[in-house]
C-alpha cells in the first residue's frame, strides 16, 4: 500500500472518521456532565530501612535487602486485609456517630451513609464504645457473605469498599528512606482521616509482623535451651553416680597414681625377694657350718617356737606398714615392734646359752656363727614377712586393675557425651542471645516515623472530563481507522493491476475503472484501452476477431464490447458483434437481447455449440473490420479440441473486486491447453487509486491543499509547469 492509496482511504472514509470520534466524545461529554468532585491528599513515612540506626550501629543494607524491604511494606499497604481493616473502622466512627459531624464528614457522604446502611443493623452493630462498635461490626460482617456489612466492604460504593481504597497509591520516594501514600476521595474530611486510619493501621502490621518473626525464633532457642540442658544435667548425674558407685575422684589421677605405685611395689618385691634369697643363702651356709649338738640345739623347739613367733610378728608388722602405711593406728604398729624386740631379745638369750669356748668344724668360734645365724634368721623372716604381704598387695592391685580397665572406657564415653551436650548448650545460648538482640533491633528498626501528615484538601483535582472526552475522540478515531485499514489489509480480492499480474499469471492487457467515476477519466480508460487493442492489430488481415471470456459471469464483458464498439465506430471501422450466448440466459437475467444480434442466438447450449461446428466456428461477415466475440463463462463452457475459432486477440475480462482462487487458476490453464491461446488480462472495475497509476491522473478540479498533498506525496514539485 503505498503513502498515496492511504490517503486515499483516509479521504473516502472521511466522514465515518470525524463522525464516529464526534459521537463518542459527545456521548462522553453528556454522561460526564454530572461528575463528582475527587479529592487527593497524601502523607509521607519515614522508614530508616536503606539508612538508619540498629543495636549494632548503622544499617548497610544492600540494593537488593533494600528493594526487598520495601516491596514487603509496600505490598503490606496494598494488602486486602489492611484494606479492611481500614474500611471497617472508618465505618464503625461513622456509625458510631449520633449525628452529622462536619469535621468528619460532609452532609451529603453522610446521608448516603444512611441509606447504605439500614438502622436496624447499625442498632445492632454500634455499642458503648467505639472499640467495641468496631469489634461488633468486623464480627458482624464475617458471619455470613450475605449481610449488609460484608456486601458493602465488598462492592464498589465510594469510601467504604475495598474497590474504593484501591486509590490509595504507595510508592518510594526515589532511592531515599521514604515512603509516599496517597489516596482520592470524593468527601475531602474521609479522604484525609482514610489515610490516619492507614497510618495506625499498616504500622501496628509492621510492628507485629517484624516483632513475631524474632518472636518465634526466640521461643525456639528458649525451648531448646532448656532441653540442651536437661540432657546436659541428666549426663552430669550419670558421671556423679558413676563416680560415686565406683570411688572415683579423678580417674586419670587415680589410675596415674595406681600404676606409679604398682611400679613400685613391684620395684620393691623385686629386692625383697633379692634380699630373702641373700639371707636363705647366708642362713644355709650357716647351717653348714653348724653341726652335732649345736645345730640340734639351734633347731631345737624352744628356738623354734620363738623363731615361729618372731615370724608371725614380722608378718603383722609388714602388713601393718603396708596396708596402713603410716597413716593407720601408730600404737598397735608400736605395740607389734615392741614385741618384735621382746621376741629378739628372748631368742638372743636362748642364744648366749649355747654359746661355748667352742669351735665350728671349721675353726669359726661358735658365739660369731650364731650371731651371724640369728642375724640372717631374722632377715630370712622379716623377708618371708614382706613377700607375703607383698604378693596380697600384687593380688589387690591386680583386682583393682581388673576394676579399673573398663572404667576407663565408659568414663570416656559419659565425658564426650557431657562435652557435646555442653557445647550444644553453650551454642543454644549463644544464639538466643543473638535472637533476643535481633528482637530488641527489630523492635527498634520497625518504629515507622510520620513526616508529612496527611492534610485536608480545600480544592478538588482537576476534572478529566476533558481529557475523557479528547481519548474518547481518538479513541473513536483510531478505532474507525484501525476497521478501515484492516479491512484494506485483509482484502484479499485482485484490487489492483500488481495484483492480477501476480495473482493470474497471464500477460496484463491493461485496465478499466468503474463506470462511476469521472466521464473524462472514462474517456482516459477507453483512449488506453483502444491503443492496447489497435496496438495488436495487422491492418492487412481483415475482419480481426476478437474473443472476450471470462471465468465467471458478470465480470463486463458486454460492457467492454459496447464501449469498444462505439470507439471503433467513432474510428470509421465497421464492427460486427457476436454475443454466443443461449436466449434462456437472456431470459434468466431479465434483459432484452439487442436487434442487431438476434440473428446468431441459439435457444440451448447444445445448439449453439451444433452452429459452431457447422459455420466452421464463426459467423463471418467479410465487409466488416472488426468481430468482437463473446463467449460464455468458461466455467461453463465445453469445448471440443480443435474446434475452437481462430482469434486474433483474445481478452480476458476479470473484475477487480473478486477473489482469484486455485478453481479460476485450473479453468483458465484447461482453456489455454485446449484451445492453444494465452488470453490477456484486462482488469475490469479498478478503483480510481489503482486505476491513475495505468491510466493517468483524473481530469477533475482539486483545491489547492489537495492538490499540494498530492504533489507532496509523490513528489511532483515543478514537473507540471508549462515551457513556453
């Protein structure tokens, strides 16, 4: 579509253009007439969320943790149920009301309210207070969804309904830490306290919302503190007992000091039993010494008996001193010494009576063998004494051994489980106390500050009447043009010469605009359409026949013949028509048949096509120049091959405003095939827009804005100046 058909369009749909817009914005004009008045007042918050004070100095919050703030208060303010919140008391003061404030109200948002409202149910919902009013009215509203309360919360009455707060506008104040709310009203006093109401409303919101997050988690660390404890107290017990059952003081000291002793104990047998052996082996070699009488009398029973008893005084000693060790009873320890003297003094004296100005065997004076014998005997005893209380000790350590070996493991277990329940402990309290401090933060951070209060509007917006009316106007205009140029998109019928050389794929002949149009520009057609004609003629070769089909009826065929008849005459050429049609197809369109060629009709088809055959096709008259045939639709047309006449030019007639399918395609190549001829095209009834690009301008008289946009259009500045 070029710039010039547009305008074209714009220009022929004028009317429907300015009409349609013109109404529509009257229509506006007249329903707007009884506007109400609309009311804007505003507040500003302060929220500190980008850059204010917390318990651990400034917040630094990201853009995103920023962004993400407030997106949360501002879906909060925007939120249904701080909308109903909202609406519900601002209905409860207005009910509340005995009569007509003024400052809270006009007269007439107040009687309205009246009618709203029946005075039963504000009998039933208004009480005492205006707490308990408002505590009524939102019980009274969730009952059911069909009371007055919940039907007027939820539709679109002004002031009341949650349809009407959604005027109310929140957003950032650029980057900074502040919030902007508005709200339009048509009642400048509800206008300014619906925002009062907003304010209190979304702020305890953000309190309770911002203070139950720390809420709950500090309730969870509370509650796991004190199970992290109870399982740590519940292990200490089980080390108490476990320590208490088993003598334990501090294990690891405890079996430190258990093997330090046995190492010692073990260290000491070792020289007792070194030291018994020097005295068995010193007494032995005594008695060797020793012989006859005085061996006999050494081992005698009253030696015995006291060697006996000196021996079981050693073993009470030793025992004494090793089970005691000095910490016992000092007395009996003393006691058993002295005995022990006693005992060593009476076998000394047993002693001294055997002693003798004798010699051993071996020349040893007998008193020095017998020193030296009670003096290993003693040895050899207090030894004897030793060992055994020695190998008890070794029993008793081996028993505490026994004892102590699998105490160790389990005493290791209860200490790992005592050390994770404290550690858990220790981190429970660790992060209660970040939870508490987080509450204390957030409890401060969520103190919202108003700035700007809300203010009572004295003057209403402006109305937007007259912007209504303005975008209805283009409204209608876009929407008339929008239907206009669709249906110029959509059109898919020929249209114009471009079209029908793609869409046909014959040779293109030329074309003919309608018979409405200008008679000057049909004069254009015919001039244009006789030089096509006479172009193709060969003036030696008379009469030339010229057939003219066409696929369908009514495509002009009779029209273009009349017309090129009356040219050819106006020329001096005799012309001859030939209308090969039935006289029933006369008849069914209602016409009569002209005088001239009532001599060639035939009644049926059939005939018709007999007269073909038998006058060899055509019915010839030689005086003439020119034989303009027409031929039936070839939709319904049968031909034999090779009977078709002789044509010198062959035109097919094609209307402009019809659609050109697959079916005319194969009709057209059938008659090509059979009769041999490649018709050419000629467009019949182009529009004038199409037309003037074949035939030339219209000869008509344009003023100058027209013929100055048209000049514009298509560039012809200075080409139609006259050269004298």
């Amino acid at each position: 579509m070029t710039l010039l058909h547009f305008l074209n369009i714009i220009y022929k749909n004028l009317k429907a253009l300015i009409l349609v817009p013109l109404v529509l914005a009257a229509t506006i004009f007249y329903f707007t007439r009884n506007e109400k008045k609309v009311y804007t007042s505003e507040t500003t918050i302060y929220t500190g969320i980008a850059s204010g004070y917390s318990l651990i100095g400034s917040i630094k919050a990201d853009f995103f943790t920023a962004n993400n703030a407030f997106d949360n208060l501002l879906s909060l303010i925007q939120a249904r149920e701080t909308k109903e919140d909202v609406a519900v008391s601002l209905l409860a003061e207005h009910l509340f009301m005995k009569n007509h404030d003024p400052s809270k109200m006009t007269w007439g948002s107040y009687t309205e309210l009246k009618k709203l409202v029946p005075q039963s149910t504000i009998d039933s919902v208004v009480k005492s207070t205006l707490p308990e009013t408002r505590a009524a009215i939102a019980s009274y509203m969730k009952k059911n969804d069909t009371n007055v309360i919940y039907r007027l919360i939820n539709s679109k009455v002004p002031n009341y309904s949650i349809d009407a707060l959604n005027n109310i506008k929140s957003n950032r104040v650029s980057s900074s830490d502040f919030i902007k709310i508005s709200y339009e009203a048509n009642d400048p006093f509800i206008c300014k306290h619906t925002l009062e109401l907003l304010e209190d409303i979304f702020m305890d919101k953000y309190r309770l919302l911002k203070g139950g997050q720390t809420v709950s988690v500090v309730g969870y660390f509370e509650e796991q503190s004190k199970k992290s404890f109870a399982r740590l107290d519940s292990v200490e017990q089980v080390f108490l007992e476990f320590n208490k059952k088993n003598d334990i003081i501090n294990y690891y000291e405890q079996s430190k000091a258990v093997a330090n002793e046995k190492e010692d104990l073990y260290a000491l047998n070792h020289n007792l039993e070194m030291d018994e052996q020097a005295s068995i082996r010193s007494l032995d070699k005594v008695n060797e010494n020793i012989k006859n009488r005085v061996y006999q009398s050494l081992y005698g029973s009253e030696i015995i008996n006291e060697r006996e008893k000196l021996s079981d005084v050693y073993n009470k000693i030793a025992f004494s001193e090793a089970i005691n060790r000095g910490k016992g009873n000092k007395r009996e320890l003393d006691s058993l010494k002295s005995y022990a003297n006693v005992i060593e003094n009476n076998l000394r004296v047993s002693l001294d009576k055997l002693n003798a100005n004798t010699n051993t065997p071996e020349g040893i004076p007998t008193k020095n063998v017998l020193d030296e014998w009670f003096k290993n005997t003693i040895a050899v005893e207090q030894g004897k004494a030793k060992l055994a209380v020695m190998d008890k000790r070794k029993r008793e350590f081996t028993e505490e051994y026994r004892k102590f070996a699998p105490l160790g493991a389990f005493l290791k277990k209860i200490e790992r489980q005592i050390s994770v329940y404290e550690q858990e402990y220790l981190q429970m309290l660790h992060d209660l106390n970040l939870a508490k401090l987080s509450q204390q933060n957030s409890e401060i951070t969520s103190k919202l500050n108003v700035v700007d209060p809300p203010y009572l509007p004295l003057k209403p917006n402006a109305s937007k009447r007259i912007i209504l009316v303005v975008v209805g106007f283009l409204g209608g205009f876009i929407m008339v043009l929008s239907v206009v140029l669709g249906n110029a998109f959509i059109n898919k019928t020929i249209l114009e010469p471009s079209r029908a050389k793609k869409m046909i794929g014959k040779p293109f002949m030329g074309l003919y605009p309608l018979l409405t149009e200008n008679p000057k520009f049909l004069e254009l057609a015919n001039v244009r359409l006789m030089q096509q004609v006479l172009s193709r003629v060969d003036p030696l070769d008379k009469p030339v026949y010229i057939g003219f089909v066409s696929v369908q009826k009514g495509e002009g065929k009779s029209t273009i013949i009349d017309m090129l008849e009356q040219e050819l005459t106006n020329l001096s050429f005799s012309v001859e028509k030939q209308l090969l049609l039935p006289t029933i197809e006369y008849k069914q369109l209602g016409i009569s048949m002209p005088m001239s060629l009532e001599a060639h009709q035939w009644d049926t088809e059939e005939n018709m096509i007999a007269n073909w055959e038998a006058k060899n096709n055509l019915i010839v008259k030689k005086d003439v120049d020119f034989v303009l045939i027409e031929f039936p639709p070839l939709e319904k047309m049968i031909i034999k091959p090779g009977l078709f006449p002789h044509l010198h030019q062959t035109i097919l007639l094609c209307r402009a405003n019809r659609i050109w399918d697959q079916r005319d395609d194969e009709i057209l190549d059938l008659f090509a095939k059979t009769t041999g001829t490649t018709p050419m095209v000629l467009l019949n009834g182009v529009e004038t827009d199409f037309a003037e690009e074949t035939l030339g301008e219209v000869p008509k008289k344009r003023n100058a804005l027209r013929s100055f946009i048209k000049s514009l259009v298509k560039l012809e500045f200075g080409n139609k100046s006259r050269i004298r």
